[in-house]
C-alpha cells in the first residue's frame, strides 16, 4: 500500500495539547507520540504561556472550556505573538454550536475538532493543519 503524502509525519514536528483534563491529556498525548509526533502538554492556557516562552510547537491543540484562560483567550494572545502568530491552532472541544464554531475561528483557529473523538480524526486535523490546510465547519 503506497503512502500518501498527506499521511507522512513530518519528522520532529512539536504539539502542543492544552486540556484541564487529565484523561484527555493522557489519551491525546499517547495518539499522537505512536504515530511519532513529539508532544508537550498543558492543564491549562497560564502554563500553556509559560511553555511557550521555551518552545515554538508546530501545532497547538487547545481545549476551548478550561478555568482562567479559555482556549480562545489562549489563542488570541497566541496570533499577536509575532513569534507564534503563524502556529496553527486546534479546538477540541464538545461546545458544538455554530456560534461556538465561528468564535474559534475568528480567535484563529484553523480547525475545530469536537470530542468525543476518533483518534484517525485527530490525526487527521494535526496532518491537515501541518499541511496548511483548515477545515471550514464542524464535524
């Protein structure tokens, strides 16, 4: 069976997964190392920022409902970040609303992956967001 290109990892690229819980943080962590993504993760948006003063992932996967800092609010002090402006974000989040959806995308989101989860979806979104791809609507 041949590859696609969209199906290669790219080596070495860093995630980072920001979620209040610690079960999903666990789950999604293990997905993505097995399929050989490097991974860091966060229990919430305040040490989400005191990690980015020392990594620059190639993606983030943020929790939308977190106490404090939401996911959205994490995401707009990301893209005024010139350093980190440019790193693709994901929701993933069980808030399903159109509402929901396009407040994502306006905070600069470029996909919005709801949970429960399929770990092939999930990989799906970090390869689309990797290739610069975005999805345009909710599952």
């Amino acid at each position: 069976m041949a590859t696609k290109p969209q199906d290669v990892v790219k080596p070495g690229s860093l995630i980072l997964v920001v979620d209040d819980d610690p079960g999903i943080l666990r789950i999604v962590e293990i997905t993505l190392q097995r399929t050989g993504y490097e991974v860091r993760t966060a229990p919430n948006g305040q040490e989400a920022l005191k990690m980015l003063r020392t990594i620059l992932p190639d993606v983030m996967i943020l929790d939308v409902s977190m106490p404090g800092l939401s996911g959205f609010d994490l995401c707009h002090i990301v893209k005024r970040d010139q350093r980190l402006q440019h790193v693709p974000v994901i929701f993933f989040t069980a808030q399903d609303s159109p509402k929901d959806f396009q407040a994502g995308m306006d905070s600069g989101g470029v996909i919005y992956l709801l949970k429960p989860f399929k770990p092939e979806k999930l990989l799906q979104s970090v390869r689309l967001a990797l290739s610069g791809r975005s999805s345009s609507s909710p599952e």
